[in-house]
C-alpha cells in the first residue's frame, strides 16, 4: 500500500493505472490473474469490471473453488 497524499493507494491499483496511462474508474477491479494478491507484476494482472470478478468469485463459492477459478479465467481470457 502507498501513500498519495493522504489517500492509500493499493499497488496492484498502482501498477495498473500506470500500465493503462490513466486513473482506474471506481467500477473497475485489478484481478491477480496467479491468485496471488503478493503478484503485482503487469503481466499478472487484469482490469475487470466490478460485476464480473465478483460474478466469478460467486460461481467459484457456490460450485467449488475450482470451476469458479477457471471460469474466471475464460472469461479474462475472452475479454483480453
């Protein structure tokens, strides 16, 4: 987490506005394409829109982690 100012900004946020050349909109969400929130690289993550990544994560809860994760990631692959 760093600071601007007075206000936290989270890295993976960070990273990706700088990637894209312009702030994040409050809807869009940095999905970690590995699971792991400790990778911050470019490459691993994605900009998603709340409503996906958080349909994504729902599905995974209710039929298992497993298909959950791996629909998630059609879909990245799909909107890539």
């Amino acid at each position: 987490m760093f600071y601007a100012g007075r206000t936290k900004v989270r890295e993976h946020r960070m990273v990706m506005e700088q990637k894209l050349g312009r702030p994040l909109f409050p809807y869009e969400v940095v999905h970690h394409i590995n699971g792991s929130k400790a990778g911050n690289r470019p490459e691993n993550l994605r900009v998603l829109i709340r409503q996906k990544h958080n349909s994504g994560y729902a599905f995974g809860y209710q039929e298992g982690f497993e298909a959950g994760y791996n629909k998630a990631k059609e879909e990245i692959n799909v909107m890539s």
